[in-house]
C-alpha cells in the first residue's frame, strides 16, 4: 500500500464522518420521517445542484464512462455529453409542481407520491420492489467501483478496500440520514470538480498537449478520433438510445426525484437548475475526456474500468494521487448514500408503515428501524460485490433503465395528466418491467435500439391502453399518504 495516496484518502473520511457528526445533531430537531429521509426540505440552490449531480454522478461516470472512451475515443467523449440536460430536466419537468404536491400530500418518499395521486396498494407494492431489485444491482455497482479504485491506485486488496469504503458509506448513512447524505454530497461535489480539473490538466500535459496526445490516438487507430468510435459502436440507433438512458429517462429515477421534493423554495430550484447544469458539464466532459486522451499515454489497459486510477498514479505525483482519489470516492459515495437511503426509505416508510400504520408516532422504533435497516443493507451490498465483472458500466446502465422502465410514465403522466388511473400506471409498470428484464435478459436490440427505448414505448402503450379500463383516482386529500 501506497501511504502517499492513502493519507490524504483518510484525512476525507474524517472530514466525512465530521459532516455526519453534525448532520447526527441536526436531525434531532423535527419529526424523525421528515427530517431523516429528507432533511427537513430545507436544501438551498447550491446544495441542491451538488446533491443532484453527485447522486446522478457515480462510479461510472467515474471509472466506467472514461474507461469506455479509452476503448472506444473522442466519440464516446461526444456521447458523454448528451448527460448534461439531465439536472435541467429533472429540476425542470417535476421541480415545483411535484414539491408543490409532496407538501401537500407530507410525501417523504417517490410512492408516499404514486398513492397520493392513484390510490393504488398494489401499485405502491410494486414499485416498492422494483424499486428494490433495481437498487441493489445499481448499488452493487457502485461499491465494486469503490473497492476496484483502492486496488488499482493505493495497493489495497479488493477485498479489504471494499471493506472499508462500504463499511463508511453503510455507517454514516445509516447514522446521519438525508441532511448527511446532501452535505456530504455538496462537500463531494466540490472534490470531483478538484480532481476533474487536476487530472485532466496532468494528462493534457503528459501527452505533450491536446495535438500531440489526438495524433497519437490516431496512430494507435485512426478510429479513435472519429464520431463513430471503435467498432463503430456509436450510429444513430446506439445515440438515440444514449439519449433515452441516460437524459430524458433520467427523470424517472426515484434517487433523482426524491431530490425534487427537498428543496427549500423556488429561488433554490432555479440556482440548482444553472449550477447542476455547469458542474454536470465539468465532471462528465472533463473525466470523459481524459480517459479518452489517456489512451495516448497508456496504450496497453486491459482492463478499462483500471483506466482513471492507473492514469492518476502515472501523471501525479503521489500526494496529489491521493487527493484525487478522493473526487471518485466522493462521486461512488453521493450515489451510494442517496440509493441506499432510497432503499430503507421504501422498506420502512412504503412496506412497513403500510403495514403498521399505527407504528407512525413511534419515533424511537422508526430511528432504530431505519437506522438498522440502512445499515443491513449496506452489509448484504458487501457480499454481492465480492466477485466483481471487468466492465461495471453495462451492469450500472441495465439498472438504469430497470428504473426508467418502472417509474418514468406512471410519475411523469401522473403529474401532467388529469385523467390518468391507477390502471394505466400498473399496466405501463408491468409492462415495462417485463419487457424490459426479457429484453435484456435475451440480448434482444429491435432496430437496433437499446432495450430501454422499445420497453419505453411498450410502457406508454400500456399506460395509455390501461388507462380506458381504470377508474379515475379519488381526488387526494391533505393528510398522511400513510
């Protein structure tokens, strides 16, 4: 182990575990629900946008993204970049209107918001499980990429580097709850675009500058410097499902969405809007450049996803490494906490409260529950992640569209159209999920499309069928949507 690089890794856990100290202390003011799984709503613009592009931000934009531009060049760079719309779409298509309905119907959770506006037990049940399956194959993720950065760049062995990072994540989530989650992710912002603009200036410079380092990427292969990439894996059919993945279907991220009901006031969602927009294009268009532009240091990776640590140990110094191995860290822990406080959010507040509503004012037990249930599952994450693929960025992206696939039109239409019912929301869930997990589960692209875009419209297809059999949902009131 490299005690250069792992130093100042440690001196940002402490910082860490300082925030979710004081986030600890802040939380007993208020009702635990409100206060633990949103923080009281009082996010201002600036944290706001960090909490929003970090949750977005993870392990592969970090480590898979720029080890698929090292792959595939400058093309997949382009394709990055089609990310950047994501803040300002989520902010912008639910912002208001779906905190303006969360307050009234004192919703914590994205279904507490699905059964305000369907009344549907079955739907919550669901979505409650989708939700589940699909966070633990994105959360796994995650922690893999946590576990495969320490390896690569301070020496520590697999094994133990995934025991400590997930160890810190499972404990100051569990413990700090929301507010520790958004402080820690407005901190962790600040660090990745650190590291974005410190790593990418040491490539630029150990290639020799941005012309010297493109024609060696072309002497490697020319194909490297073409809008098509490698293989030609970039045509039309590959962008426009980019496009679907991983912009427009963002809004139907549960993690991104409950980020649109924390927020503390108008002014707050409009300086979120513009800051997440800039820092969204730093972090994607930095790091996926320099992967891109790696390639002409380092020609003989094997394996991409050990691209931005071996490139960090080769053009930094090594307490200069150290730092950066923390913009990273900071990017797999903002999307691991929002994820995982997501997961126990939906147990205890969704499945145990439906269950037990008269447990509502136990305080003591929700904190316990909550806490430990938060806890568990970051421990049971551990051993999913013990045997790691070489390529995390395929397995984050079926996760990805699980979701999109589940949630994006029962949330979207539930909030734009009037006559929308709780048998068109099932239907396009169901549908969804199915021809979503066959899709993929079969290797199946018609037209070449990614399986996100026909299971999409298959979706809305059901939505819109399903919908001339249901009832119009019973017009919700203001009370608990317990």
């Amino acid at each position: 182990m490299q005690a250069e690089v792992i130093l100042p890794l440690l001196g940002y856990l402490l910082l860490i575990a300082a925030l979710s100290v004081y986030a600890v202390r802040k939380r007993s003011q208020g009702r635990f629900l409100n206060e633990y799984f949103l923080g009281g709503r009082s996010m201002g613009g600036f944290v706001l946008a960090m909490t929003l592009t970090t949750t977005y931000i993870s392990a592969s934009s970090f480590i898979g993204g720029p080890g698929a531009a090292y792959k595939y060049g400058l093309g997949w760079v382009l394709l990055s970049v089609i990310q950047v719309p994501a803040v300002w779409l989520s902010l912008g298509v639910l912002g208001k209107k779906f905190a303006i309905l969360a307050r009234r119907y004192n919703a914590v959770t994205l279904n507490d918001m699905l059964y305000a506006r369907y009344r549907s037990t079955l739907l919550v049940w669901l979505a409650s499980l989708s939700l589940l399956v699909a966070f633990i194959g994105a959360m796994t993720v995650q922690f893999i990429g946590g576990a495969r950065l320490l390896e690569t760049a301070a020496g520590v062995p697999y094994d133990t580097g995934l025991l400590v990072f997930g160890l810190t994540i499972a404990l100051y989530t569990a413990f700090g709850g929301f507010r520790a989650s958004v402080l820690n992710d407005a901190m962790q912002g600040l660090v990745m675009l650190a590291g974005t603009f410190l790593l990418l200036f040491a490539v630029i410079h150990t290639a020799g500058g941005m012309h010297a380092a493109v024609t060696k990427l072309q002497r490697i292969d020319p194909r490297l410097i073409t809008p098509q990439g490698v293989d030609d894996i970039i045509n039309p059919t590959f962008l426009a499902s980019f496009v679907v993945l991983v912009c427009f279907g963002v809004i139907g991220l549960p993690h991104t969405a409950v980020r649109c009901i924390s927020y503390k006031d108008s002014k707050a969602v409009h300086r979120g809007i513009l800051l997440g927009t800039i820092v969204m294009t730093i972090l994607v268009l930095g790091m996926h450049l320099a992967g891109a532009l790696g390639r002409a240091i380092l020609p003989d990776i094997s394996i991409p996803d050990r691209v931005i640590p071996t490139l960090m140990l080769t053009v930094l110094p090594p307490f200069a490494a150290g730092i950066f191995l923390a913009a990273p860290m900071a990017a797999i822990m903002s999307t691991i906490n929002a994820q995982l406080l997501q997961s126990s959010a939906t147990i205890v507040k969704d499945l145990y409260l439906r269950l037990y509503p008269q447990q509502l004012h136990n305080e003591l037990r929700l904190r316990r529950l909550s806490g430990m249930i938060t806890l568990v599952l970051g421990l049971l994450l551990l051993l999913a992640a013990w045997n790691p693929p070489d390529m995390i960025i395929w397995l984050n992206l079926l996760a990805f569209g699980g979701l999109e696939a589940v949630f994006l039109w029962p949330l979207v239409l539930g909030l734009y159209w009037e006559k929308a019912n709780a048998a068109g929301a099932l239907s396009a869930m169901i549908i969804g999920a199915v021809s979503y997990t066959l899709l993929a589960a079969l290797h199946l692209e018609p037209g070449g499309f990614h399986p996100i875009v026909p299971a999409l419209l298959l979706s809305l297809l059901a939505f819109i069928i399903g919908n001339l059999f249901g009832r119009p949902a019973p017009a919700a009131d203001n009370a608990s949507t317990v």
